[in-house]
C-alpha cells in the first residue's frame, strides 16, 4: 500500500505561474509571467536528461514537484523555487485527483 504524502513533506514554497503574450507594439509580443498561486509542495531531485546543443553536452538539473491537486494549477508551464525558474515538461494527477506531480527542469 502506498503512503499517504503528509503535510510535513510539503515543506517548499513555490510559486506557480503562467506565460502571458502581450503587444509589444511594434507588431510583436512580449512573454511575461503571471503568478498563478503560491504552494507547499514535495521537492524531489531526479538525474538530469542529458542533451547535446552546438557540440556542447549539458545535463540541466532536473526534479519532480508533488502539490495538492487544484484545477487552476493545470495553467502551470514554470514554477519558482528559491528564485529559481524550473520549466515544466509534464503534468499528471494520482488516480484521485488528490495530487499534481510536475517533472521539471531548470530553465536557462
């Protein structure tokens, strides 16, 4: 039987945000980030996705993120840790919709 995630494990603070377009008026956009929600969450390292870009090969640290379940969260595509971008690669709920499991990685 799988435990329970308790609430001392949802000891970070992170902060959830949403890429917004707007004009730059000159016939462009501008991406700016607009704070979904402030969250506890379950910080979990992983080994890092190795990728190789113009003869350079770079592991960008990587980590899952576990947070209780709320729909408006599923807007998520960067969360803030530390002051630390990581940018979102996926999203998946627990079969009860309890919680939200984000794999992430560093965003340069």
């Amino acid at each position: 039987m799988r435990r329970a995630l308790s609430r001392g494990r949802l000891r970070h603070s992170v902060v959830c945000q949403k890429a917004v377009r707007t004009d730059d008026g000159v016939g462009g956009f501008l991406v700016q980030w607009q704070d979904i929600a402030t969250v506890r969450a379950e910080i979990i390292p992983r080994q890092p996705d190795r990728r190789t870009d113009a003869h350079q090969d770079q592991a960008r640290p990587a980590f899952r993120v576990r947070l209780r379940h709320q729909a408006v969260l599923m807007e998520t595509t960067r969360l803030l840790w530390q002051g630390t971008p990581l940018r979102v690669l996926s999203v998946a709920t627990d079969q009860h919709q309890r919680w939200l499991n984000f794999d992430l990685e560093e965003d340069r």
